[in-house]
C-alpha cells in the first residue's frame, strides 16, 4: 500500500514538473510545433507518392 503511494506521489510530482516546463517554455515550445509541422507535411507527401506508385 505505501508502495502505491509513493508511486503515486511521484507521478503527480512529474506531472507537475512537466506542467511548470511547460509553462517556463512556452514560445519555445511554439517554434518547435511550428517547426514539426513542414516536417509532417513532408513525410505525408512522401507517403502520398508511395502509395501513388504501388
């Protein structure tokens, strides 16, 4: 039982880290979306001509 809790406690402890990173990095995190994004586009492309060619 005390084992579960523990668990438990840090599970919300990272959680809330990750939630605080969030927070500190939010324009970061903006640029990195945005850069991800043609990225994405590219391999869907790519994926596109793939199933084009079978």
């Amino acid at each position: 039982m005390v084992g579960k809790i523990i668990k438990v406690l840090i599970g919300l402890a990272l959680i809330g880290l990750g939630a605080w990173a969030i927070y500190l990095w939010w324009a970061d995190l903006l640029v990195l979306i945005r850069g991800g994004i043609g990225f994405a586009l590219i391999l869907a492309g790519l994926i596109t001509f793939a199933l084009v060619a079978d």
